[in-house]
C-alpha cells in the first residue's frame, strides 16, 4: 500500500443511504469495552420496535373475522393502518435523528424474524443483556374511541409476539399490553398470556381515560399479585388532551405528557390505597423520567398530613408506598449539578427500585453510561440500577450473556 | 500530528470526511469555502457528533409589536447534529447551541500542496 493510499484509508465518508443498529452504535460499543460490561448483567427495561412494519402478519391474528378483514384490508395500501389513527408528533426532530428514517436501509438476512435480528444487533452494541419489548404506535391505542379496536389489536399483538419473537429469543423479553378499556378483557389477556414464555408482566399505556382505581379492575390486580408478575404504566402523551392542547411544540408536549399521566395514575393509585390492598403486587412506572417522582412524594405527603380523610386507607405516608414501586431510568434527567440528581435517586431509595431503561430506539434514548457514569453511586449501586435489580423483579439468570462486539 | 484528509480538488463544498487521529475521531467539514474540524464525539452521550444532518439554526420571526409571525431557517448560522439525540453545534465554533458553555474540541485545518490535513 502506498503512502497516499494508506493515508486516505484512515478516513471515510458519511454516509445517507445505508444503515446498520450496530454500525451506528459504535460508538456506544466503544463504552461498553472501556466500561467492562461485560462482566456484569445489563438489562434494559424499556425498549422499543416498530410493530407497525410487522402489521400485515399481526392482523392476521385477529380473532374476530370482520375487524380482521378491516385491518388487513386498510394495511393492504401502503403498510399504514388507518383503522389504528396515528399521533400528532415529530419524535424524529424534523429528521435530526437519522436513524428514524436510515433504518429501512438496514439488512436482515436468514429465517430470524428481523425483529430479533436488529433489536440483538443494538443489545450487543451497548452492552445489553436482556431487553424488554414495547410496541411503538400501539403506545397511543389507549385513546382510541373504539373499545373493541384496542381489545383486538391488543389480543392479536400480543399473540404474535409471543409467537414470533419470545418463542424464539430468550433475550427478548416483555411486558404485554393490557386493552385498559375493557376491564374484562385485561383480566382475560394475563390469564390467557401470563404463563406464556418471555412475558415478565404486563403493561397499560398511561394516555387514557379510565381510572385505575376503578373497581372493575380489582381481580385483575389481584390475579397479577397471585402470579407474581408487575403491573406496568409506560408513559406517552396524548396531544389531543383539553390541558396538552395548550402547548403549540412537541417538547412541550413531551416534558409535560410522559409525566402528566402518570401522575394522574399514581396518585389514584396511592390515595385510593391500592398498595394496600395488593401489598405484594409489583408496581412500575415507565418512561417519565424521575424528577416527576420527586415532586409528587412531597406534594402528596404534605396534603396527606392536613387530608388523612381523603385516604383513609393508607397507614403511611403516601411516599413510603411509591417508595416501594420500581422507577425505569429513561429520560433521565441530568441537572448540572449532580447532588440534585443524588437526592432524586435517595427519594425513590433507587438502590433497590430504580431499574434502567433505553427506550432505543426513540428519539431520546439512553445508554447505561447514564447510570455508570454518575459520580456518587459506588459500582455495586451501578450494578443494581443497571440489571440486577431487573433480574430479580424479572427473575433472570444473572449471569451476562451478551456477545459486545469486538472494536475494529 | 499532521493527519491527511483529503485532496482537495476530491473535497467539494458541503462534503465532510471523519479521520482516525491518535486522539479519537476527528469530523471535517467543507463549508462555504472554508475547512472546519471538530472531535466526532458528542458531549451529551458521545455519540457521532459529525455524523448528522447539516441544519440551519431555526428562529422563531418576532414582529416590532412583539408578536410571534411563524418560524424560519437562518441561513447564516449553519447547525451540524449529532444523530443519536439532535444535539446541535454551529459549523464555525463547534458551540453547543443548547448549552453555549460547551464546545467541541476544535482542531486546525491546513492545505498543502493540495491537500488537506487536520493537526492534532
């Protein structure tokens, strides 16, 4: 090799036309060697896939025949549902965020459904373990005025996943979506589908309009402490909210969404006595970030103090019970100043109940490094907000097995 | 350390190169004429901070009576973004537009005989 051709064979080009998860996440590999993760178990709470790529082989799940027919046929014109509706939003930041739009470009190749090849592809790029799986748009099914969609499409996801996907890769694993709407039918799905390989537990979209602590879902809530599996509320917005409506850009109504429903339902969750009543059911919230956390234990603890009455139930303070609920990581806030972020984290007693999450690959995911490179918490601290806490409330094998790919 | 990028006349306006330095990744950017290098590592998450979209700064149009009259792009004030996450940075300084403390590491660019180097 000559000296020109050895010179320029150390600089490259940028590239908008191809795609890899592992290609565009060196970078994030390079952190995972310099930090050793491999020597420790990581397991990411929250991720995500776009269920919507795979909606032709989904509604073909669907139990009734003439909402199934509907689905197949509004998929059949362009790969978009609109029986599903959509969101108002611009996650990708006008395309800032390429892989939005790069990643039709990746290449899968063999019987492994692409699905578990590109979710296994990021998971070994950052250092990943075990990853539990979200849909994307079925995020915002909560909303949808019609009850018997979000059953059916709640019935046939859930269904393909387990088929497809945690079937097949035990490092996939997930939470199932509950259709909230039809108290009934959320009780039918954790029976039929809480013994099912991979399912850790089972989850409600936050945007929605029903209480939780309405009394139709107290067998449901029930069963779930019997099987030993968490109840879940993973975070999104509603844009078409009366109080959302006023913020006119999406950070708006992204800082305030992922946190308002959530509050909304913990708060109903904490003062109706909930905790209570199902002592041993395990709670988590998902995808609000944890400065929303900090503030509510405060607000509610103060009012309880002066409106015992309003609660009856509770023997605690209303803190000491979210204290015992599991907080995911994602968007984490990082104040400039850490000791604001340390108090956080000594709130929600995260030694034991803070379990990380990535949300990749969404617009504002995070790495582990979120959690590995904070100043004040030692490496065992580290450890468990990373995966062992998620191994025990999952009941994982604690030994690492991701394969970090090895740096060029 | 002299590191080469590229010949210059392969070098056309709005391309960039990312060079492998002893100190990590370097991003070089042609940009309206003039050579700009900064570090390819975000300082937010340390992602591919060269590896993104080239975007103008977005203002918002504030009219005399102090009312907002949509939003534009300023084409003066050119943005690279980092991928992973959006973080902005102006092409000129590498200053992080969402926290103007924050700057990427710069580096100088030379021409030699009609090529173009980053010093490191």
């Amino acid at each position: 090799m000559n000296d020109y051709a050895k010179a320029k064979s150390n600089v490259r080009e940028v590239r908008f036309d191809e795609f890899s998860s592992s290609g565009s996440l060196i970078k994030a590999t390079e952190q995972a060697h310099k930090r050793n993760y491999k020597d420790f178990l990581i397991v990411d709470v929250d991720s995500h896939h776009y269920e919507s790529e795979s909606y032709n082989e989904i509604f073909k799940y669907i139990e009734n025949p003439v909402i199934r027919r509907q689905a197949l046929e509004s998929a059949s014109r362009g790969g978009r549902s609109s029986m599903l509706g959509g969101s108002v939003g611009y996650q990708d930041i006008g395309g800032r965020i390429t892989r939005h739009w790069l990643r039709k470009h990746e290449k899968t190749e063999g019987p492994q459904h692409r699905d578990i090849t590109t979710t296994l592809r990021w998971m070994d790029a950052m250092g990943v373990d075990y990853a539990c799986l979200f849909p994307t748009p079925m995020l915002f099914l909560g909303t949808h005025p019609q009850v018997e969609i979000e059953v059916a499409m709640a019935r046939a996801y859930n269904s393909w996943l387990c088929e497809t996907i945690l079937e097949h890769e035990p490092r996939i694993i997930s939470m199932l979506y509950l259709p909230f709407n039809d108290p009934e039918a959320t009780y039918q799905i954790v029976k039929d589908f809480g013994h099912r390989k991979g399912v850790k537990g089972f989850m409600v979209t936050a945007p929605r309009y029903k209480p939780v602590h309405d009394n139709a879902y107290m067998k449901t809530y029930r069963l779930l402490e019997e099987m030993g599996l968490p109840i879940s509320f993973h975070a999104a917005y509603n844009w078409n909210d009366q109080s959302l409506q006023l913020t006119n850009r999406f950070i708006g109504v992204h800082a305030l969404g992922f946190m308002w429903f959530n509050m909304v339902h913990m708060t109903n969750w904490v003062v109706n006595g909930l905790p209570e009543r199902f002592p041993k059911l395990k709670v988590m919230w998902i995808e609000s970030g944890l400065t929303w956390a900090y503030s509510l234990m405060q607000r509610l603890d103060h009012s309880y103090k002066m409106r015992t009455s309003d609660c009856p139930s509770l023997k605690r303070k209303p803190s000491e019970y979210m204290r015992e609920m599991y907080f995911s990581t994602q968007p984490m806030e990082l104040p400039d100043d850490p000791t604001i972020l340390e108090a956080t984290f000594k709130m929600i007693n995260a030694e034991t109940q803070l379990v990380w999450s990535s949300d990749y690959p969404h617009w504002d995911f995070d790495l582990p490094g979120v959690i590995y490179d904070l100043p004040f918490l030692n490496e065992q601290s580290k450890r468990n907000i990373l995966g062992a806490n998620a191994a025990k409330l999952f009941n994982l094998d604690p030994q690492p097995v991701k394969k970090i790919p090895p740096l060029a | 350390m002299v590191v080469f990028v590229a010949k210059k006349s392969e070098f056309q306006n709005g391309d960039r190169r990312i060079v492998k330095s002893a100190r990590g990744e370097i991003g070089v950017f042609h940009h309206e004429g003039a050579f700009y290098a900064y570090a390819n590592t975000c300082l937010h998450s340390g992602g591919p901070a060269c590896e993104g979209l080239l975007m103008p700064k977005v203002v918002d149009i504030i009219a005399q009576d102090l009312t907002y009259q949509g939003q534009d792009f300023d084409e003066n004030e050119m943005h690279f973004v980092c991928p992973w996450h959006g973080w902005e940075y102006d092409i000129k300084t590498g200053q992080s537009i969402g926290d103007r403390r924050q700057y990427l590491r710069k580096y100088e660019v030379v021409e030699r005989d009609g090529d173009v180097f980053v010093i490191d």
